[in-house]
C-alpha cells in the first residue's frame, strides 16, 4: 500500500520523525512496517511510533544508505510499505514497566500512550542521543554506565524491553530473578517481512523461529540468550 509523506524532523544526530497518512491494517504497539526504498531491493522494517487518525509516526535512525534515504524524503512524496506486520506487545496486566535504550523506545512509547499508566525506563549513551524520553507520561532518564536493567526493581506484574541485545539480554535476566514476566522485541535484519525466506530466524523457545512472523514480541523465558554478548553488570 501506498501513503503520502506528510511532515519529517531531526529529532537528534541521524534520528528523524517521519509521519505517513497511510491506512494500516491492525496497527498496534509492537508492530512494524516494511518500508520500501526507491533504488533498494531490499524493505527496511521501521517499528510503530504510533498510529492515530490515519496518521503513522515512524522514528529512524540513519544505518546505512537505505535509511539515509528515508530520513532524505520530503513531504507530498509517496510512500510504499507493508503493514502492520510481525505480533506486538501484550495487553497490560497490572502494573507495566517499559524498559527501553536509544532507538528501541519508539514502539514502547506508542504503548505508552495506547495503555495509559505504564511507567519507563530510558536509557541512552549520552544526553545528546536522548530522543523521545520527555514523551513518556512517566519516565526515569539514565545514561552511559548507569544501565537500565539495574533500575528494575520488584513489584511490577510486567516488563516490556526493546533495544540493543545486550541490554536486553540483562533485562531479561533481572526479571528471572525476580519473577517478573517480561516480553522483548528482538531486532533481526530481515528480507521479505513475512516469513518466508527465514532470514530473521532466530532460536526461540528450542526452535527458530521467524522474528517477522513470529515475533518481533517473544516472552524472555523462552529466547536462547546463548547466542548473545555477556550483559554489562
């Protein structure tokens, strides 16, 4: 389908807001779309920011040419992606934590404001990188060594994490300590979108499974950490 570029801003170094009036087909907190990119083969898969009123907000970072070229777009021009792909976050269930670093708070902020009353986590490397954490109707800010996971404390039914692997890798194990079911959104280079050229597999729950597919949302107990960088502590 196709949508018309309405507006896009610098929110800091290579991280631009885009927004596309465009009609999504179920979008929700945890989705993404495949963004197709003039003279690029390849889709780029770009989370939802938000959704409201017909209007997609969608927050990217610059990691290549093919972003480069989305953050080069300019208003009027059309816009052809798929979506809203891959499964999203679950629905609240008591009290919500949203644990997110650097461009990983995007999807997590489109929660917040779908499910009013969820409390955030954001951290970055530096003040300069921090986008979107003033957005949050309740949020704590940390930045370089003083790691998200760290701020995790007990009496929350629920975590939500999305960012860099290490990160969520230490988010995952915190809330196994202390008992508290939490849900990541892992981050994969994919081709199709849509499950069929298992590019994005990834080992989930004893099998690979199709984070396009079957993810990008997978319940924490059930990823194979193995694969991933020793958390910072």
């Amino acid at each position: 389908m196709t949508g018309e570029v309405l507006s896009i801003s610098r929110l800091s170094d290579g991280v631009f807001d885009l927004r596309v009036g465009i009609a999504l087909n179920a979008p929700a907190p945890g989705r993404f779309v495949h963004v197709a990119v003039s003279g690029f083969a390849l889709r780029r898969p770009v989370s939802l920011c938000g959704y409201k009123d017909g209007i997609a907000r969608l927050v990217l970072a610059v990691k290549g040419r093919g972003t480069a070229a989305l953050a080069e777009m300019k208003p009027g021009e059309r816009i052809d992606m798929l979506g809203a792909l891959g499964n999203g976050f679950p629905p609240p269930l008591g009290k919500t934590l949203l644990v997110g670093g650097g461009i990983g708070l995007p999807p997590l902020l489109y929660y917040a404001g779908t499910y009013p009353g969820a409390h955030a986590i954001a951290g970055f490397r530096s003040p300069e990188q921090a986008v979107l954490a003033e957005e949050f109707p309740s949020v704590e800010v940390c930045f370089g060594d003083d790691y998200p996971h760290k701020r995790i404390k007990p009496g929350f039914d629920r975590v939500l994490a999305c960012g860099p692997r290490p990160m969520l890798k230490a988010v995952a194990g915190v809330c196994a300590r202390l008992a508290i079911p939490c849900f990541v959104s892992a981050e994969e280079r994919m081709a199709c979108g849509v499950g069929a050229c298992l590019v994005c597999a990834c080992a989930v729950g004893g099998r690979y499974r199709r984070v396009c597919k079957d993810g990008p949302v997978f319940d924490a107990l059930d990823v194979d950490w193995s694969e991933f960088s020793p958390a910072e502590t």
